[in-house]
C-alpha cells in the first residue's frame, strides 16, 4: 500500500519535473533529481524486496578536487518491505561523452520494517551508477549498491541491491 502511494507520488513529481523543461535555460541547470527503482537486497531469496527511491544533487555545490569533481547527495528509499533508508553523503562525477560513471559514498539510518534486519540503525551506502546522456537535461542508468553497517551492530549481514536510474536536471 505504501509503496503504491510512492510510485503516485514519484510518478507526479516526474510528470511535473517534465513540464517545466521548456522553462530550462541552457546553462542554468544546477539541481539534478534521480528517481529510481530496482530490488533491494536481491542476493538474499528471504528478504529480497522491490524498492523505489528519489535522490537530489545541487550542482552549484561540485568542487574540483584530486579525486574528481564531487557533489553532495541526499536521498531516501523504502521497499515493499516497508523497510526504508535516509541518506547523505558525496559522489564523484566522471564523464566520457555522454557516458557517465559516478561511485558515491552515503551514511545514513535504516528503519527495518517488516524487511531485513541490517544490524543497526547507522548503515553505510556506496554505490557505483553508471548512466547515459538522453538530452541536455536527462539520463538514463543503471546502479548498484551495498548496504553496510561496518561491523557497529551485533550483526552486519548488509544488503546489495540494483537500480535502474532516471535523472532530470533544471
């Protein structure tokens, strides 16, 4: 049930998103959203669950450094599970024409739900996305990610979950 009332809502935010492209400006988009959707933790058979999520980049905020041009990232997810997580953390951008590849790295807290037990609320994501330019303002891609606790809780079993990616910049 919750995640129908997501899907409604992602679908509007995206329907919305989408109506304001002839407003873009060329040069002036600075703020990227990622809608997402894939399975979460799907090498465990007895929790694998359908996810949904939303993430968002502010382009203004990317800085040049040794290791690439970083950006801070928010986000959240929930699964069918009911399971959710909050997230912030950076994500370094490298580009090759339009394909792009960006590994992250996110704390956040995990609320379990009736999904799979991490171990402890603080949990760790990296990721690795790689994506692909469908216009001046979209892409198309694909992610993957680890779930991790880094070993705080009495357990840490963690969870490796695949996401397709949509990202619209404005």
């Amino acid at each position: 049930m919750y995640l129908k009332k997501i899907l409604i809502l992602f679908s509007f935010i995206a329907f919305t998103i989408s109506l304001n492209a002839e407003e873009i400006k060329k040069g002036d988009l600075n703020t990227e959203f990622n809608i997402y959707t894939g399975m979460f933790d799907y090498s465990d058979d007895g929790k694998k669950s359908t996810l949904i999520g939303f993430q968002h980049q502010n382009e203004e905020l990317n800085r040049d450094t040794l290791l690439g041009n970083l950006s801070p990232i928010t986000g959240a997810l929930i699964t069918a599970d009911n399971a959710a997580y909050v997230y912030t953390g950076v994500e370094a951008q490298y580009k090759i024409g339009s394909l792009n590849f960006n590994p992250s790295f996110a704390p956040g807290l995990y609320h379990e739900g009736d999904g799979k037990d991490l171990g402890h609320v603080l949990e760790f994501k990296t990721e690795l996305q790689i994506s692909f330019d469908m216009s001046e303002n979209s892409q198309f891609g694909f992610s993957y990610n680890h779930l991790s606790n880094a070993s705080l809780g009495s357990k840490n079993p963690g969870a490796n979950s695949y996401m397709f990616n949509f990202f619209k910049s404005f």
